[in-house]
C-alpha cells in the first residue's frame, strides 16, 4: 500500500490430522495459507520471528527494504548491512545494551522520498555462541530461552528497551553505512569503504530493489553520497562498542 496500514493477518499453529499428537510440528499462516514448509513444533517462535521478516520484505514496497541492522543516536542512524555469520546481530544486540536505539536488528526500511529510515523495533534474534557472548556482556537483557536444532542453530530473543519500541514513530536520518566482519581475536577497527562498495553492499542486501527500478538506485545513491562508509573487522564486544561511541560522538 503507498498509504495507510498494511496489516498482515498471521498465525502460528498446529497442522491438522495425526500431526498434531505423532512428531508435532507448527505451520505459519499468512491470510489463512502457509508459505512455507511445516517445522518441528517446538521452534514456533524462530518461524514467527522468520514470517515476520518474510511479510515486511515480500511485500511492504512502499519501502526499499534492506537486510541489516539500523540504530540510532542523536537523530542519526548506523546502518550495518552483511551477510549471515558477519556478527551482525552480535554487535546490534551489543550497541542496544549501551545505549543505542534499536530500529530493527535485521530490516532497514528505506523510505522514499524523504530518504529517512523507519523504525522496525522487535527482539533481536541471537544465534548459537552469540546467545551467550550477549548473555555475559548484558547480564540485565532479557533473553528468551534457546530453540535448539533449528535451521539455523541455537535461536533465542532479545528484548527490545522500552525507549526503543515507545519511539517506534520516530525515523532517523542515514549517517553511516559499515559493513562489520567477527574475526576471533582481531582488533577492533574501522576502514574507510570507497562509496561505490557500499553501494554495491546495499544493492545485494536488498530484497526488493528490483521492485523500485530507477527510484531505488538513486535513493541508494543518495544514501551513499551523504553518509560515511566503513568496513569494521573486531574480535571483542567492549572494544568494538568503544570504537561506535567515538564515532558517533565525533562532528
């Protein structure tokens, strides 16, 4: 919809039939029919968190949608697209825990037009050892319990601050695109990404850039142009936030 609300009607349940009782699985229900392939029925949550994500990327076009993490501080918004494995999650849920505002942990919605990002504030899914690196690092975070043995791994949720999901109205302004990378043991540290990478970065973190044509090249374009951009490679969470807290409070 280019207006109003786009309202999804999902469900989480149980296939009909001797599924329900002999090796249970869950099904996801859009409008009443399942995209996607049953699961074993102890991961409901994983397959809503994963639902979700499919609803907001297949079909909420009003936005160009991104696969990365967006924060906030002052009004500007960190934008951390990469690929599964790169600690994308890992240093999101680390950033929120010291006071970065969450506007998604997995979703960038580029508006356009206006060029801001939109607020997308939901739990933030944790995978296998950052389940505990993120347990250790923010003893105070909520988090949910591991399901175990999904496709994925080891899946468990954050909770989002309050601060974050009560300013769910309030976008931000794109001011820096790093590309982040976990290497066990290395220093933390920023590189200068040459714009055109960045752009190339975000065209295939897009899942629907082909759905905006002209318009969403060059609101890509314009995104790089005013924003700086980095590859960050780190091996340590403390250092890694140390490294976003200077950048953020350089002018």
């Amino acid at each position: 919809m280019e207006d109003g609300f786009a309202d999804f009607h999902v469900r989480i349940g149980r296939p009909a039939g001797l599924r329900r009782w002999v090796r249970p699985q869950v099904v996801f229900e859009f409008d009443g029919k399942p995209p996607f392939l049953p699961l074993p029925g102890g991961q409901g949550l994983p397959m809503l968190e994963w639902g979700l994500n499919w609803c907001v990327s297949a079909h909420c076009h009003q936005y160009l949608v991104l696969h990365a993490a967006v924060l906030e501080r002052s009004g500007r918004a960190l934008v951390l697209p990469a690929p599964p494995g790169s600690g994308k999650s890992t240093l999101c849920a680390g950033l929120v825990s010291r006071g970065w505002r969450l506007l998604s942990d997995e979703l960038g919605l580029l508006r356009p037009g206006a060029g801001d990002l939109v607020p997308l504030a939901r739990p933030i899914s944790l995978k296998n050892t950052s389940i505990d690196v993120i347990g250790r690092f923010a003893p105070d975070a909520l988090i949910g319990p591991a399901v175990k043995d999904t496709l994925k791994g080891s899946v468990a949720h954050m909770r989002p601050p309050k601060e974050s999901v009560r300013r769910e109205l309030d976008s931000a302004t794109p001011r820096w695109i790093v590309k982040p990378r976990y290497i066990a043991g290395a220093v933390a540290q920023l590189r200068a990404l040459p714009k055109a990478h960045a752009f190339m970065q975000l065209v295939d973190s897009a899942f629907n850039y082909q759905f905006h044509g002209v318009e969403g090249f060059n609101l890509l374009g314009r995104m790089v142009e005013s924003t700086e951009c980095y590859e960050f490679a780190y091996g340590n969470l403390e250092e890694a936030v140390r490294v976003f807290d200077q950048l953020a409070a350089a002018r």
